[in-house]
C-alpha cells in the first residue's frame, strides 16, 4: 500500500519539486492577500476578473518556455501577437457592415489569417535561428523591432477598435460557466504539455536543451526541432494576440509592451531553467496565477502599478538567486555524499 | 593587414553601406548634403553613443544588457530631483552630472551583484533590475515631469561650439558636447584596446572558464564592467535630460533595442570576445542618419523602427553567415590535418 502511494507521488505532480514548492507559494499569496484585503481580493467578482487576464500572460509564457527550453529565447512573442491581432481585426472591420454585422465564416477566416500571421513571424524567427544560427536572443529582438515597426508602419500606431460583437463573444464569454478564455489556456497548455512529456519532438526539445553538443552527436536533427519550437512559440503567440483582442475589442501596435518581461518571469518562476532542457507546462501556469494574484491583491490594497514592476523584478531576480543557491547545495551535498561513500 | 581581409571588415562594409546611402539620400534630396544636417546627425548621436560604448563593453564580454536606458534615465531624473530638493548650486552643471554618474555606478553595482555575485544569466538579470529600477523610479522618486531642470542644466542645452546662420537663414549649431563625446570614446577604445582590464574584458567574451584558468579573476571582472556600464548609462541619462530640457521620467525606456542595434550592426559580435569601438560609432551614426533621413526619402516616420529592424536583420545576417563560412573553413582544415 505504502509503496503504491509512494508510486502515485512520484509519478504524480508532486514528483516535481519545483511545482511543489509553486503550489506552497499559490497558497501562501492566497491566503495573504485574502488576509489583507478580504472584502476586495476575495470576491467572486476578483476571481472571475483574473480568469479572464491570466490566460493571456499563461499563453504567451508558455511560448516564452517552449523557446527557452531549447536554451534560447523568444523575444518577439508580444510583436507577433500584436501582429497577429491587427490582421485580423483589420479583416473584421473591413467585413463589418454599417450595423456591426459579420458572418461567422469571416471571423473564422480572419481568426485563421491572424494565426497565418503568427505562423510566418515564427517561421521568419526559425529561419534566423535554426538555419542561419543567429543566436536566439538577438534574432527574436531584431524580428521583435521588425513585427513591431511594421505594425506601426501600416496602423499608422492608431488601434483598431470596435471589433464584432460575436468576435467578443469568445474573449468575454463563459463556457460551462467557466470564463472561455480559461478554457482555451486550458486547452493549449494540455495540447503543450503532452508535445512535451509525450512525443519524440518533445524528448528532442528537452535533449537539446541540456546538450546541444550531444544531441547534434546524435543525429536527431536538431536544427528542425529548434526550428519547430520557434513556428509553435508564433502560433501560440498569435493564439494569445486573438485572445486580447476578443477580450479588449482593440487591436494596437503597442499594447502589452510589458508582457515581455512578465513572461519571462513567469517562465522563470515557474521553474523553468533559463539555459535550457527542464520545465514544466503546470509551472507556468502556477506561477501565472500567482503573478496575476499578486497584481490582483496590490491593486486591491491600492499600490500603484509601478510598484507591482518593481515586484516583479524582485520576484525574477529573488527566483534566480534562490534557484543558483539551492542548486550549489544540491550539487555540494551529492559531492560530499559521493565523497562519504 | 592584406586588402582583402580589410574588404571583410565590418567597418568598411559600414562605411560603404553609410556613403551608399549618403548618396541616395542626397540625390533625392540635396538638403541632405548640408553642414546643419551633419550637425543634426551629430546631435542626435551624442546619448546613444555614450550608452553605446556601455553596450559595447558588455557585448564583448559575452554578456547583455537591456537596463542601461532605465539606469539612465532613473540617474539622470533622480540627480534633477536631488538637486531641486536640496537647492544644490543652480549654476552648475558639473554637480548634476557627477551625481548622475554616481547614481549610474550605484545601480551598475546592483546589476553586478546580481551577475557576478550570484550568476545569474545577463540577460535575465537586467530584465529584472529594469524591472526593479523603473518601479522603484516611479513608485518612490517620482512619477511627474519636471520641466523646470536646475538652471546649469538647462544653459548647457545650447552650449555650441560652432554657431552661425546658413545662407537658407537657419541656425546651424555644433553642440560643445562633441568634445567631451570624443574624448570619452578615445577612452574607451584606449581603455580596451591598452589596459589589462579591457584585454580581460576580451577575454571573458572568448570563454570564461579560459579566462579563470588565465588568472584572471571573472567576477571583478564582470563587476567592474558593469559598474563601468552604469557610470556610463548615467552620464548619458543626465545628458539627455539637459539636451531634452525636462526630465520626464517615462523617458528612454524601450531604447534598448535601437542602441543594441548599432552596436551589432557595428561589428560587435554577441556572442562576445569581438567588437571595436570605431564599429560602434559608425553603427550609432548609421542608425541616425537613416532614422534622421528617412523622411527626405519620402518615407514616413512611422516607419522608422521597421527600418531599423530590417537593418538589424540585415546586419547579423551578414555576421551570421560569415561565422558560418569562417567554421566550415576551420572544419574543412581540420579534417585536412587529420587526413
């Protein structure tokens, strides 16, 4: 009996020691910030208002962990899904009639060019990556700066606005009383999850991103899987773009500019190891709710919004310090065990 | 050196590319080719060049920075504050500027720790100390535009060294900053190419655990180059408030991308251990003159950061491949030994 447990805990999410720890830390901001702000933080109201922010940051971090998981990065994730978002928001308000009617194939079409988008920004970033070996950091800044200016350069930096209502529909409705956008991160993140822990491509992504040297040795094709991370970190993204859109009813050049920092502090704090090869879908998603919980609870207690960047910066270095510390003990206490026996 | 290896060079391919473009421009548009247009580009270059040669170091070192802008402006807004509230000597502009530079070093220093001290990735940890430093600017120092900069300050902004009516009737202004930008570039070229310190910084960019098995220690290194860096960003901070003539504290911040631009574009390679200071100041002069002119090409100015993006895919495509060359060429050697 003992030894079943034993299995289903180590087989089971708590087999992770970071998820582990992420879901101490969820309860411990829940309970703080319900502590502190009861009457504000712990509304349904509060509730059902970060379900529907937190798919957004989810879905773009768990872009930002499919790039990083290899050892590179994808800076370019918001231009893409502005991008993304300003296509089809384009191809709706053209389509529109006076009253504001759309038929649905539209919307599904423009939805599909919006993806296209993200799917040629993403291919655009594989090309400089995987077979141009421009490192990661600099390609994604380069295309970021590209999507972001030409995005200015055909909108003229106005937004597009007034999107169809049924368009809406999607980004602020409910699906079996679940918020819709909640379902979708939802989905993503299992479809993400069982590319990772379930097919070869995802075995592969984990390889190189703890060997590169090693899995170039054995012939798996590394620069396609590299180059396919990259196409899925577009899509994702522009997922993400549409997502915003539908929720807000606007498309802009330069909305979301901070998310890029805030996934990349997601990720990491999800227990994503930045050089590459160990993560966990469930981590970022943890860790986005935390984050949007304690965005939640700052405005709740009515700290300004600077003052949760500033929180957020800390919680990105305090995270890496704590994780460099750890891992030398780690390392420390095998070394010294190894030397005892 | 043989001429063909000059061809390669990433200075004269920039060199061509910046006449080719002079050309183009000014066939369109002859106001292109006058002495107040120069002196324009020049202006315009003074703060991106000084955060530049802070960028360059790092780059060499392996290493990357994206806080320099944010360390910047909060150096440059919190030496204005300091300064009005405790109604330091309104004249001069040396205090603000060494309060600036000291505010930069500070904040470098932060940045040093968090790198060197603990290792946590370049990248990742300026992510985040930008994070920290806007915040903290923003929720403690102050989040309103101040307009009215300290008296030194504000006379400095129309301190020229040349100035003298055109024949068309504008001004044309040669700002004195011109001297003092030239010297700290001198300095910092000296500083790299001359001291035992930039032939670590080098060397760090060549591999780390090599230069720890040269002697050289890495982490003062590095904590060295990234108080260097903040001296630097600050000293442009405060600069830029003079030159704007306000410290409006939402300033700079997204920058970045432009002055990492001109230092790529410039030679410097990413991936550390190469980069040259005349590169980089041909790459901020580049990147100005085409965001200065593209207008004169009837091209509108939103089309600006486009055009620096596809510049910058241009340029480390260009570097890319010729990395790619440059190992398959070793490769091949090699293999050719082993026959």
């Amino acid at each position: 009996m003992n030894e079943r447990l034993q299995r289903f805990s180590t087989a089971g999410l708590l087999a992770d020691r970071k998820v582990t720890q992420l879901m101490g830390f969820t309860t411990f901001t829940l309970i703080f910030f319900t502590v502190f702000s009861f009457n504000i933080f712990f509304t349904p109201e509060n509730f059902r208002s970060m379900a529907y922010q937190v798919p957004e940051i989810a879905i773009l971090s768990i872009a930002v962990m499919l790039s990083m998981l290899t050892g590179g990065i994808d800076l370019s994730i918001v231009g893409i899904s502005n991008a993304a978002a300003l296509v089809a928001a384009y191809i709706m308000t053209q389509k529109m009639t006076e009253g504001g009617d759309i038929s649905t194939m539209w919307i599904i079409a423009a939805c599909l060019a919006g993806i296209l988008i993200g799917l040629i920004c993403g291919a655009i970033n594989s090309v400089l990556i995987a077979i141009l070996n421009v490192t990661p950091i600099l390609a994604t800044l380069a295309t970021m700066t590209l999507f972001n200016g030409i995005a200015i350069g055909i909108t003229n930096g106005v937004s597009v606005s007034d999107l169809p209502k049924q368009f809406m529909r999607v980004g602020n409705g409910t699906f079996l009383g679940i918020p819709t956008p909640f379902v979708l991160m939802l989905v993503i993140a299992i479809f993400v999850g069982y590319l990772i822990n379930r097919t070869s491509l995802g075995l592969k992504v984990l390889l190189i991103g703890t060997n590169r040297k090693a899995a170039q040795y054995s012939v798996m094709g590394d620069r396609k899987v590299i180059a396919w991370t990259y196409i899925i970190s577009g899509l994702l993204s522009s997922l993400a773009g549409l997502i915003i859109a539908s929720r807000t009813s606007a498309a802009s050049p330069d909305f979301g500019n901070s998310y890029i920092l805030l996934a990349i502090v997601v990720v990491v704090l999800g227990g994503i190891n930045p050089m590459g090869g160990f993560g966990t879908v469930t981590g970022v998603v943890l860790a986005t709710i935390v984050l949007q919980m304690v965005s939640s609870g700052f405005n709740a207690l009515r700290f300004s919004q600077f003052f949760y960047l500033l929180a957020q910066g800390g919680v990105l270095v305090l995270v890496m310090i704590l994780n460099t510390v750890f891992e030398k003990r780690r390392i420390n206490r095998s070394i010294n065990k190894s030397l005892d026996s | 050196m043989n001429f063909r290896k000059l061809l390669r060079r990433n200075e004269t391919v920039l060199i061509f590319a910046i006449i080719v473009f002079s050309l183009v421009i000014g066939s369109k548009s002859p106001e292109f080719f006058t002495i107040a247009n120069l002196f324009d580009i020049l202006r315009s270059s003074f703060v991106q060049l000084i955060f530049a040669l802070g960028v360059l170091i790092v780059i060499i070192s392996g290493g990357i920075d994206v806080s320099f802008p944010i360390v910047g402006i909060f150096a440059g807004y919190t030496a204005v504050v300091i300064m009005r509230k405790f109604e330091l000597n309104e004249e001069s502009v040396l205090v603000p500027i060494a309060l600036a530079i000291l505010i930069g070093i500070i904040l470098g220093g932060l940045n040093a720790i968090a790198i060197a001290g603990f290792e946590i990735p370049t990248l990742i940890a300026t992510l985040g100390t930008a994070g920290i430093f806007r915040g903290f600017m923003l929720s403690f120092i102050g989040a309103s535009f101040i307009s009215d900069i300290p008296l030194g300050l504000d006379k400095f902004s129309t301190a020229d060294l040349i100035k003298f009516e055109s024949e068309a009737g504008t001004l044309v202004r040669l700002h004195v900053l011109v001297i003092p930008v030239a010297l700290i570039t001198l300095a910092v070229s000296l500083l790299l190419n001359r001291t035992i310190f930039g032939r670590s910084v080098y060397a760090l960019g060549g591999g780390v655990e090599s230069t720890r098995r040269l002697g050289i220690s890495v982490k003062r290194t590095q904590a060295k180059i990234y108080m260097l860096v903040g001296g630097l960003s600050g000293l442009a901070g405060i600069l830029y408030v003079s030159l704007q003539r306000k410290a409006n504290p939402y300033d700079l911040a997204g920058s970045e991308l432009d002055v990492i631009a001109a230092v790529v574009l410039g030679g410097a390679s990413i991936m550390g251990g190469y980069g040259t200071v005349f590169g980089t100041v041909l790459g901020v002069l580049f990147i100005n003159m085409i965001k200065n002119n593209l207008v004169l090409l009837g091209v509108s100015s939103s089309w600006q950061r486009a055009a620096v993006g596809v510049l910058l895919i241009i340029g480390i495509t260009i570097q890319a491949i010729g990395e790619n060359q440059k190992q398959k060429r070793q490769r091949s050697a090699t293999s050719k030994e082993a026959e």
